[in-house]
C-alpha cells in the first residue's frame, strides 16, 4: 500500500508491505474484550495478560508424535483460562481457521524536495524521520530537514539552473 503526501516544495511516498499470516488453524481474535461476572476486565494483547493459563491435563510426547519427528516436550492435552484476580473461567474468542489476517511488514519513505541552496534532493527515510514529518507545521520545517539528511541517505542530487 501507497501513501503520498506532499507540500509546496516536497513530496513524500511511504510505501507499507503486508504479510499475510492468515492460518488454518483457530487464532486469537485480536479485538476480544470480555468483563467477567466480578468486574474484571480482559483483553488480548499478543497473549492474555490478566488471564493465567491452567492446563488440566498433559502427556510427555518423546517426539514421535505426528507426521515429523521432533524435539520431546510435555504436551498439553487439556487446558483453561482463569481470571488472575478472582479464577473465573474466561473462554477467550477464537477467530475461525482460515480467517484472513496480515501484520505490517517492511516500510519504505522516499522524501523529494528542495534543499535551502535550491538543490533538489530524493532521500530515503528513517522511521525517526517520519515522526518529524508528521509533526511538521510548514514547508520551512520538511526543509530544514532535507537539509540536516545525512549524505548516506541522499541517493539523488539535481541542480538547477
């Protein structure tokens, strides 16, 4: 995905790859919300960070277990989710196999513009450097900030006549 934007004397194109991550198996809806019957509120947040994982029952798997051998570890056969607080059984939501999801991948920023000295410039971008664009008040400020670029960065430099 292709974003531009652009001032009076600059034009800036931040691209966004995204990586497909949908699975076949169940997931973790990310925007599961759920207030248990003493008040208590849970969420998921790349885990279950007010819930305490119990498992109930588990067997050692010597790692012949499935279609390709492996390394031997416990293997949870029967598991729950409990409040931290109160232990209430919380049954967190599940996404459905095959249901679509992405997670941002690599990002890109190209900036072109003038440099004070009239010299028009095409550099690549810092993450660091777009939070100062996003907080810039004036085509004076992208200016100052073509300006201070590294030359490492620089990768185009056109003067004109």
């Amino acid at each position: 995905m292709a974003t531009t934007i652009s001032g009076r004397n600059w034009q800036l194109d931040v691209t966004q790859e995204w990586i497909n991550v949908t699975s076949g198996q169940s997931s973790p809806n990310e925007r599961w919300t759920f207030t248990d019957t003493a008040g208590h509120e849970h969420h998921y947040d790349h885990g279950y960070p007010t819930l305490e994982f119990v498992i109930d029952e588990s067997h050692w798997c010597d790692g012949s277990e499935g279609i390709y051998n492996h390394d031997p570890h416990e293997a949870v056969d029967v598991a729950h989710y409990e409040c931290l607080i109160c232990r209430e059984l919380i049954v967190p939501k599940m996404d459905p196999p095959y249901t679509p999801k992405q997670i941002p991948g690599m990002r890109s920023a190209t900036l072109t513009g003038y440099r004070s000295d009239g010299a028009k410039v095409e550099a690549w971008l810092t993450e660091e450097d777009l939070g100062g664009i996003g907080r810039a008040d004036s085509d004076d400020e992208i200016t100052a900030l073509i300006d201070a670029l590294p030359e490492e960065r620089i990768y185009s430099v056109t003067f004109s006549r």
